[in-house]
C-alpha cells in the first residue's frame, strides 16, 4: 500500500485499526461521525453497533451521496447475531461480532477492503 489509507472510527474501537499502516480519525459516536467523514472523507468507517443510533448513522452515510461510496463496517461487542440482518440493510458493506476477541479478523478484513480499492 503506497498511500497511507485513513479510518473514521468510533473511539472505543480507535486501538484496533490504530497502526502505523492507517490513519486513525477517532471520533464520538453520534453526529460528529457524519460531520467528520465529510471533512476527512477516509478511505473506510468503522461504526459501533452498540451504540443506540449506530444503525442508523450507518443509514444515513449510506443515503447520503457524498459518503455512499466509503465502506462500513458495524462492530458489536454486545450486539446479536440476528443485527448482522439488519447491518446489510442499512448499508453496512461488513458486520463483525466482539472484535476484541479476534482483532486479527478486523484487520484481515479491513486489508481486504483496501486491496479492492486498488483494483
């Protein structure tokens, strides 16, 4: 990866995408997600589904023109498994359960989205 790629992540998650190999924008759940992938506008966003208005956050980037084309990501630590249904639709392009317990998951799969960028 040539260029360094930027991650709008919620800040609960913000140790688990914080490498040397991406840029961490962390950011508190709620309004300033949408604010902040407007200014940043990063190559990936990474929501907590945990938070009560994480699926529709995710609703709303998706609806709007501007961040449609960014892919997302819904982390739950606490979510059900039957949630993974409604991440797909409201837009989520992934949905990963408890993330700190495989953290190695997470970062295969955000390579993955990555490599298809560069496709």
């Amino acid at each position: 990866m040539s260029a360094t790629k930027s991650i709008l992540v919620d800040e609960c998650f913000k140790s688990l995408v914080q490498t040397t190999e991406y840029r961490a924008i962390s950011v508190v759940a709620g309004r300033q997600i949408i604010e902040k992938a407007l200014e940043y506008q990063p190559d990936l966003i990474v929501l907590n589904a945990d938070q009560p208005d994480g699926f529709e956050l995710c609703q709303q980037l998706k609806h709007d023109s501007r961040l449609k084309p960014i892919p997302i990501i819904l982390l739950g630590k606490e979510t059900p498994l039957t949630n993974a249904i409604l991440a797909y639709k409201v837009g989520a392009d992934h949905f990963l359960i408890n993330p700190d317990n495989n953290p190695s998951a997470l970062t295969n799969l955000i390579e993955d989205i990555f490599s298809r960028q560069l496709i």
